[in-house]
C-alpha cells in the first residue's frame, strides 16, 4: 500500500511539472492596442495658408495643400517688392538678416484670431527664414493656433528657418514642417513644379502624417 501511495504521489507529482512545463511554453498573449483614429484635424477649423513666392514655386505647394484642405490662400507681398535681378536680391537679403530688418507688409490679414490653424509656406533664403516671413510672425500674434510650416528650396535644405518659425510662434502649436526641392534661380531654373505628381504625394502623406487629412 505504501509503495502505491509513493507511486501516485510520483504520478501526479510527474503530470503537474508536465502540465508546468506545457504552460510556460505557450506564447504570452499581449493586448493589441488598436490605432488611434485621429480622424481629420481640420474639420470644423477655420484655416489659413499663407506664402511667401518669388519663382511660384512654393506657390504651387500652397495650392497643392489648398486642394486637399480647402483654407483661405494668401500670398504675403512686400510695399517695396525685391528687384528681379537676382543677386542684388541675394544681398538685399543678406543686408536685411545681418540688420533684423523686417520689411513692411502690403499684405493684410483681417481678423487673424478667427483662424484656428495657420499654414506659412517660404523658399528657404540665404539658409534662414526669408525676412517677409520674419516681418507675418512679428506682425500677427499666432498664440494658441496650430502653426504649420512648409517650405521650398534649391537643395541645399530647410537651414535654421523652421526653427526661426518655432522661435516667433512659441505660444504656439508648430506642427512638423514639409520641404522639398524647388527651382535653382541662381542657375536660370526657375518654376519646376507644374502637374510635380511626386511632391503631390508627398504632400498627402505629410497631411496624413501630421493628423490633417485621414485618407
């Protein structure tokens, strides 16, 4: 009886380390957390696009993310415009970032506070913020607004702008930035981005990417 007893006892001892062993080799479910459907961030805001074009480039990028989600458009003009020439154009500028010259507006915005979400669309000019750009920041008060900048450039890239743009919008919410390559004036290429079906779709995804657009 006792060698019996000694034997279940081993059996069932056997069949729970069995039982153990089965179990710790199962795979640990985890919880999928479902993605978070942002939906549209525009809906219901009022938005406004407002760009800086010397070469309709970054004009044509406004008008792209115009198509998508439909906004006031305004192209931000100067009392004294630059000249046409393009190097004396250069060092005007360079004059005007060495100074924090801000150039006056002819441009005006009526009612700037009733506009939730504010694109500003520039070149990017001696690697910084082109000072029009500088002279829309100072002037309106963009406090509590979603800031959403965009950009055009020769390839050289984005510079310090966007950060200038986080520097004068810091009562603001500056969403991420898009860039892409434009003309090259100082080569003669002026407007390059007529039916750009690949900058389209970038533009798409970056809307998507930054909860503005859902498809």
């Amino acid at each position: 009886m006792k060698r019996l007893r000694i034997y279940g006892i081993q059996i069932i001892t056997l069949l729970l380390m069995i039982t153990s062993c089965s179990r710790a080799g199962e795979p640990t479910k985890v919880k999928e957390e479902q993605p978070i459907d942002k939906g549209d961030l525009h809906k219901d805001k009022n938005i406004l696009i407002v760009y800086l074009s010397r070469t309709k480039n970054t004009k044509a990028v406004a008008e792209m993310i115009h198509k998508k989600v439909g906004c006031s458009l305004v192209a931000l003009e100067l009392v004294t415009p630059y000249p046409d020439h393009y190097q004396t154009t250069v060092d005007q500028v360079a004059a005007e970032n060495a100074k924090d010259y801000l150039p006056q507006l002819k441009t005006r915005i009526d009612s700037i506070e009733k506009y939730d979400i504010v694109f500003i669309g520039f070149p990017t000019w001696g690697m910084q913020l082109p000072p029009p750009m500088k002279s829309f920041l100072n002037k309106y008060d963009l406090s509590g607004k979603i800031v959403v900048p965009f950009n055009t450039n020769a390839g050289y890239g984005i510079g310090n702008s966007f950060e200038t743009v986080k520097e004068l919008c810091a009562k603001s919410k500056v969403l991420e930035g898009f860039s892409t390559k434009g003309g090259v004036e100082r080569d003669g290429i002026l407007f390059v981005m007529e039916k750009e079906k690949r900058v389209q779709l970038e533009i798409q995804n970056w809307l998507k990417k930054i909860g503005l657009v859902s498809l």
